[in-house]
C-alpha cells in the first residue's frame, strides 16, 4: 500500500511501526458549529482509510479527538450571555457531528477522547516541555500566567509545513506579543481566572497542546499515522510535531496524510464570504450515501470544486449502483479482508484493489467498477463480491434512495388538474404552456401515456 507522505512529500509503501498493528490518530471537531461539507470529505476520506487498511488485515486502533474547549467555543458562549455555556454547546454540536458521522456511515473511532476529561495529563505535558526549557511561562492578562512554546528550540520547525522559520517570523501578521521571545511562538496554556488550576495559575490549554497529549496517551509517544485536512499541516501539525518531538526525542508520527480542501466557486469556504454549506442541510436534500460517494469520486489529495449541479450528477451515478446491486444480499458483519477473496478470479477486480492499494486511488477503482458493470450483472458471484467491496471498503450502504418529498400546494394542484385535462382534450399548446409555467415555480412534469 502506497501513501502520499506530507512531510517527505512523497508517496511511500506504507510500513508499520509495529508490524501489523496501525496506530491512527485524527484530529475531530471543534463545536461551536453545525459540521460542513470540509468536514465531511476530511472524515470520509478518513473512513476509507480505516477501511481499507483493515480489509489488508492491519489491526487499527482510530482515535479521533473533541475540542471542546476553544476560542471560537468561548466566544459563541459568551455572545449567548455566559461563558460557561461553552459545555452545553459543546455537548449539543458533538452529538449533531457523531449522528452526521453514522448517516455517512463512517467508521466510528475506538476512542473519541475530549480536550476537558484530559486536562490533567495536558497540564503535566505543558509541565515537562517547561522543565527541559523548550516552553517558558510569561505574566497571563486575565489572571493566571501564559505558557508559550519556544519555536528555535526545535530545529526541524517548518519542515512538516515547508515553511522557513526565519519568513515566518519576519512575516508575522498579527501584532507581535511583546511577551513572546520569538514571534512564531504559540500558546501552549491560556491563563484565566475561570478555568482550571495549574503550576501556572488558572488557566486553559492551547489549541495545539491536545493532540500532541491525546495522542501520546491512548496510542504511546509514536504513532503511524496522524490525519487531517491540509489546511491543519500548519500551523496545528507543525506545532503538534515540535511539542511531541521536543518531549520525548524521537519521530512522532511515520506518515503525515492530509486530504486536499474543498472550495465552492473556486474559493475557499468561509463564514465570512457566507459559503459554508453545513452536512445538516445537505442532507435536507441529499441522501447522505450521495455526498458520499461525490466525495469518493475525487481522490482525498485533490482539491473539490463543490456544486449542486456535481452531486446531482452523482446522485444519478449512486442510483445506477443501487440499481445493480438491488436485491443482492451479503452479510454486513462479515469480516471482509483481503484473504476472503482470490482476486484472481475476476481480474478486474484485482486491478480495482490495486487502485485502493495507490494511495487510494477511488476515481481510478470507480472508474474500473463502471468500466464491467455488464461482466458484474452476468454473474451472481461477482455481484455478491462487488457488493460486499463497495460495502466493506467505500461504506457505501446501496440502500434504496428516499425520494425527495414534494409539497403540492392548492395552487399547484389545480395547475396540474388543468394541464391533465387540456392533454385529454388534446390541447397541446394549452398543455405545454401550463407545463412551463409549472417549471418557472420549481416543478418538473414527466408525462406518462394517457
């Protein structure tokens, strides 16, 4: 199996650590908000991952993280009147993002550990980093002190990023902490008065901080991989790659693999340009296993030109593999892995599983798919086989689609009577004038032989 390595940006034959044991971390949400489209084409990438390197027989371990404390928390919270509201909407967006994530059949984490039940462990991380001096505490503005993560202390700053650290700190945009020794340096501990105490004074962690602890606890100071969009290489990995590393003096992570973003009208999404449009209300439209399989269409290191018009181009697409595979039935608890199948049998099917095995190559292995779905309809076998890929591979349920419920006003009703009866009349041009003024109000007529 072949991954793109961010930081040796390369693809690389994928190697274990430990054998057959995979060690995964990925970086979760932060609610605040409903989760949008770039969190979705992250996770399912994410999902295939998890998938994929199961059907070749690796035992993973998947933790996927909960920022549940956080600037953009505490903000929403304070706007709504009190800052210690940051748990219950915490609480109340993790729960819309967990049900989001089943709808996309998404493979659940073995551990979905949250940034405020590991304060504890975060505080003595921040305590070491500030014993071996690569971290030094500074006086905080709203009681409690400030602790910040010396960036020159750390000689391989930038190269996860493939920034220089010398542009980065002539470059800073923001006004320069005066607190700061360097302008690079980040926050490991926010101190303030209403959180948690600490050797440093009441407090909150950092962004940063948690995925270097989270990960260090339920996986061990090296893990195989670590997940995420590309717009998280910096600065959150490069400093999640320096805290680590500078703690315990070895490699923290063998393969960097971060999926490409995804923009709408060829700019980024963003609260500020109002082109965010959120999985809650996608799904108002769509049947999840669309959005799905839209995502798949791309491989995860393209970039997305997200539209309307391409996912009902991919609803089209789904719905002629609902179709082929409608009836057929497999056992979705098997334990589906490469030794249950011999790919020798059906040789497209070997050149699909190849397609997987190149950096999860998904255009390429649908391609393929579509390319024999006559060699697939022609054998039972193979359409169980086919199935059950699609299933345990690219968790793509091939449920029936729910039809789009349609309200009918009065209006619309009486609209469509008069058009039935100018076609029984024969009135084809009174018949085709109420059907385009049908049309202008959003309804499309198929007309069925009288």
């Amino acid at each position: 199996m072949l991954l793109t390595n961010t930081l040796t940006k390369k693809k690389e034959e994928f190697v274990p650590i430990d054998k057959k044991d995979v060690k995964l971390y990925a970086c979760g949400v932060t609610p605040y908000d409903y989760s949008h489209i770039g969190h979705g084409r992250s996770y399912v990438f994410i999902d295939l991952l998890v998938r994929f390197l199961k059907f070749l027989d690796f035992n993973v371990t998947y933790i996927r993280n909960v920022t549940d404390i956080d600037d953009k928390l505490l903000k929403k919270a304070e706007k709504a009147g009190d800052i210690m509201l940051y748990k219950k909407i915490a609480h109340e967006f993790t729960k819309l993002f967990q049900k989001e994530m089943k709808k996309l059949n998404c493979t659940e984490p073995d551990f979905e550990p949250k940034v405020t039940d590991n304060i504890d462990s975060i505080i003595e991380f921040i305590k070491l980093l500030v014993e071996k001096k690569v971290a030094y505490v500074v006086d905080g503005t709203a009681g409690g002190s400030d602790v910040y993560f010396d960036v020159t202390k750390y000689k391989n700053y930038g190269e996860l990023s493939g920034k220089n650290l010398e542009d980065l700190q002539a470059g800073a945009r923001v006004k320069v902490d005066e607190r700061k020794k360097n302008p690079a340096d980040f926050a490991l501990w926010k101190g303030d008065k209403k959180f948690w105490d600490s050797p440093f004074g009441h407090g909150r962690p950092g962004w940063h901080i948690e995925c270097s602890v989270l990960a260090k606890k339920f996986l061990g100071e090296q893990i195989d991989i670590h997940c995420g969009g590309a717009d998280l290489v910096f600065p959150h990995h490069e400093n999640e790659r320096a805290q680590s590393e500078s703690l315990h003096e070895k490699t923290f992570v063998k393969y960097w693999v971060h999926n490409a973003l995804l923009n709408i009208d060829k700019k980024k999404m963003s609260k500020s340009l109002g082109n965010i449009f959120s999985l809650k209300e996608i799904f108002e439209k769509y049947d999840p296993m669309v959005l799905k399989f839209y995502f798949l269409q791309h491989q995860y290191r393209t970039p997305i030109e997200f539209s309307m018009s391409m996912l009902d181009s991919s609803k089209v697409a789904y719905k002629k593999l609902v179709k082929l595979f409608e009836g057929t039935k497999i056992d979705e608890k098997e334990k589906f892995t490469i030794s249950s199948i011999n790919p020798d049998e059906v040789v497209f099917v070997r050149t699909m599983i190849d397609a997987l095995s190149d950096d999860l190559n998904t255009p390429k292995f649908l391609g393929i798919l579509f390319e024999n779905v006559s060699q697939i309809k022609s054998d039972e076998k193979t359409v169980i086989l086919v199935k059950k890929i699609l299933f345990h591979l690219l968790g793509l349920t091939l449920e029936e689609l729910e039809e789009e419920k349609i309200e009918i006003t009065p209006e619309i009703e009486e609209l469509i009577k008069k058009r039935d009866l100018a076609r029984k009349e024969k009135n084809w041009t009174e018949a085709d004038k109420i059907r385009d003024q049908l049309k202008e109000l959003g309804y499309e007529v198929q007309d069925r032989k009288i």
